[in-house]
C-alpha cells in the first residue's frame, strides 16, 4: 500500500471540483433525462393510454461515461478537476489505468443508487479518512492530488 503521494488534495477543492462536473454532467444529460410518452393497450378500459417514461437510464450512461473516459483518458482529470487543478492517481501516484477509473466509477454509480445513503456514505469518508479517500478511492486504490 505505501505512503500516499504528496499534495493530496484539499476536502473544499474535491467538492467544488465535484459540484461543477455534476453541473456539466446534468447540463449534458439534460436531452435524455426529459418525460416522454408511451402509448399501451389498455385491456381493461379498450383503449390506448398515455404513460409516462423516464429516460434516467441513459442520463446515467451519460454521467458514467463522463467520469470513467475523462479520468481514464486525461491525465485522471475531469473538467471540474482541470479548473480546481486536481487529479485522480493510483495510490502509489503513478497515472490511473483504464480499468481502475472503471472499478472507480462503477462503484461510486451503486452507492449513488442507493439513494442518498450510498452517496453521503461514501462521501462523507473522505471527512475522516487520513488519505482523504471516498469508498470508491478505496475501492480502486486511488488518491486524488493535486495536479
């Protein structure tokens, strides 16, 4: 496991970095996230009905694919840690693979359908971690620094 690399970064800075990428992640996922309707056979009352379907799967997509690309591809940053000059590395400080941002992602995407619980659980880690990482840093032996 080792020592962490120096310069991890800030609590205040992980959270700003955070909030902005969830802005462009929901500002991206805005076209897939609408109510559209479907039309069902209605057996009961013989006639076609109009229900209403969630398209929240693929804003998901979006938002997972955002993450898992961005850090694997990028120097470990997304656009919310370029502007807060952070970014995600192995805990040893070489550069995040492809499958660890996967593993990483991944398991932040579970806690967060959890409902809330999941999210400030892992979140709220980094509170009380000496490393300061969230369960899916644990989860894929990530850090992040200070770029």
């Amino acid at each position: 496991m080792g020592l962490p690399p120096p310069g991890l970064a800030g609590r205040w800075r992980r959270l700003f970095a955070g909030v902005l990428d969830w802005i462009i992640v929901n500002i991206a996922a805005t076209p897939f996230s609408w109510t559209s309707w479907d039309y069902v056979w209605d057996q009961s009352r013989g006639v076609w009905d109009r229900y209403p379907v969630e398209h929240a799967f693929v804003a998901g997509l979006v938002a997972f694919l955002y993450f898992w690309l961005l850090h694997a591809f990028w120097n470990g940053q997304t656009l919310g840690k370029k502007l807060f000059a952070i970014r995600v590395v192995q805990e040893h400080g070489a550069r995040i693979g492809v499958g660890q941002a996967a593993v990483r992602q991944a398991v932040m995407t579970v806690l967060e359908w959890l409902c809330c619980v999941g999210t400030l659980l892992d979140l709220g880690w980094i509170l009380f971690d000496p490393r300061k990482q969230a369960l899916h840093d644990k989860a894929a032996r990530t850090v992040v620094v200070v770029a």
